[in-house]
C-alpha cells in the first residue's frame, strides 16, 4: 500500500505515474501492452500540462486539454481511450495519496460512433488457411496455427504464448491465458486438432534447436513475437489473393460473426472469446445482422 501524502507535499509526476503504472500492475494484473497505453496516454497529458504537476490540475485543465486535442484532429475513439485513463489515474491518486477530488468527475465521455469490427467472409477465410506450404516444417506450423486462430477465436498474443502444457489434444481443447490473467478452456474443433498434431509430430522437432515449452516456436527455436506472426499472416493473405481489410484480430473476429451466422449462442460465443462484459460481444451481433440483410436483399424475390 502506498503510504499517502500530504496535499501541500505536492508529489512530482514521475513519482505519481510509476506508482499508478505499479499498482496496475501488480495488483490488477494488466498486461504489459495495456500498461504502455496508459503510460502513452498520461504522458502525452504531461506534456500538456508543461511544468504543471499531475496533483494541480483542475476541471478547467481538463477542459483545455480536451479542447486541444480536438484542435489537433485527433479522433473521439483516441479522446475517449485517454479520458478513461486519466480518470482511472485520478481515482488512484484518491485513494492511495489523499487527493481531495478528481479534476475529472463531471468530465463525460465522448459520444463514439459504433464501429464494425473487419472480419473475412467464409470462404476468405478458406483461402487464407490454405495458403501455408505444409511441405515444410514454418509452413505446417503457419498452417496450425491459423487454423487455431480461427477455430478457437484466439487473440495473436494468446496464441503465440502458448505452451504445450496448455493444449490437451486427447480431450481437444486449449487453455487460454487472456487479458488480466484470466484463464478459459476453448474447445479447438478436428481441423485445428488434427493440424497441431501433425505440426508437433512432424514440423516441430525440425524447428526446435533449444530446450523450450512454446507450443509454435519461431525460426530460431525461440517464442514466436505477436508482430512476426501477424507479418506471416498479411503474407498469407497476399499469397490467397485476400483483398479484405486485415488486422491483427481479423481472423477472431471471422470466428465470432460465423459462429453467430451458423446459430451460436451469444453467451457462448462470449465465453469463448474470453469478453467479461456481454455487451463487448454484442458488436457482433450487428455483425451478423448486415450478412443477413446482404443475403435477403440479393436472394428475396422482393428485397
């Protein structure tokens, strides 16, 4: 526990931050990509704020601050991921340093459009899986590891850091460590099954040159990067002639929208994407919904 400060002590930024950063951390379990935004988006309110500290900003600084950014050009989505950051901070600096009030508390979010996420349609998707070359040993592996991207709605990250321990191919399922450390077990499906099987019995030992535990090991033997893995996944796309948007998430968000098009629960396709919140889940949905207006508008006799 952080032992509080007097209001006249006036703690200096760097202090305040790190220990904000720390707690964080170390008691609410963030990831470290997580804690680098919030890092991002305090210092660039920091340097805003100039010489000024943390502890001596006002409602009205808040309100130069926002009003800045929008001189800037810079998108509510942006605006809305900083405020919520400052005001998690704010909420910090009360309760474990004695700040009488946060400079934040009638500051309101702004209004976003909802954005559809990309995804691929069904048979983008069989492109895609079918690019990798399976006559060698980076090609099978590629080859299993987008079938279980897409068959199990993994995050990159998820499945780059797995480990063989995690995947129970008797009983067919993964063991997925998610944001804040949260675990859930998602089944993999046959396709995906049978793919990490060939990979471990005939790719993985040709690509494992030290002693490790990563379930897909990189080039070198080593952990498998989020960023090499999806430079491998663009290529991929290129290679299966793939002219949809791509992003990191494209192929988890394919898993949830076809899931939902095919008739899966919305609470299961919840739990199985790791989302705390249904209505994080709930996107999707809208999702499905612009397919099935797309198939009545071109199939019904009068659409």
């Amino acid at each position: 526990m952080t032992r509080p400060a007097s209001v006249n002590a006036q703690p200096d930024n760097e202090t305040l931050l790190e220990a904000f950063l720390d707690n964080l951390y170390l008691e609410q379990g963030l990831s470290e990509n997580t804690l680098a935004s919030y890092r991002s988006d305090l210092l660039k309110f920091q340097a805003f704020l100039g010489e000024g500290l943390f502890w001596d900003v006002t409602h009205e600084t808040v309100e130069s601050y926002l009003a800045a950014r929008i001189d800037a050009g810079l998108k509510s989505r942006s605006t809305a991921r900083a405020l919520s950051a400052m005001k998690r901070f704010y909420q910090f600096l009360q309760r474990d340093y004695g700040l009488p009030a946060s400079p934040l508390v009638h500051i309101e979010q702004p209004k976003l459009a909802q954005s559809l996420p990309k995804t691929l349609t069904e048979a983008e998707v069989e492109a895609l899986l079918n690019a990798p070359d399976c006559d060698d040993a980076m090609g099978l592996r590629d080859k299993a590891m987008l079938e279980l991207l897409y068959a199990a709605g993994l995050r990159v990250s998820e499945l780059v850091s797995l480990r063989m321990e995690q995947v129970n191919l008797r009983q067919g399922v993964v063991l997925v460590r998610g944001k804040g450390g949260k675990e859930r077990m998602v089944p993999m499906g046959e396709e995906a099954q049978d793919w990490v099987l060939r990979f471990i019995q005939h790719g993985r030992p040709q690509m494992v040159k030290h002693a490790t535990d990563f379930l897909f090991p990189s080039k070198r033997g080593i952990g498998m990067t989020r960023q090499t893995f999806w430079h491998r996944i663009k290529h991929y796309a290129i290679l299966a002639g793939v002219v949809s948007p791509l992003s990191p998430h494209t192929l988890r968000h394919a898993f949830a929208t076809h899931l939902l098009n095919h008739g899966a629960d919305l609470r299961v396709v919840q739990m199985m994407l790791g989302h705390s919140d249904l209505s994080t889940t709930q996107i999707y949905t809208h999702v499905a919904s612009e397919r099935l207006k797309t198939l009545h508008q071109t199939h019904h006799p009068r659409a």
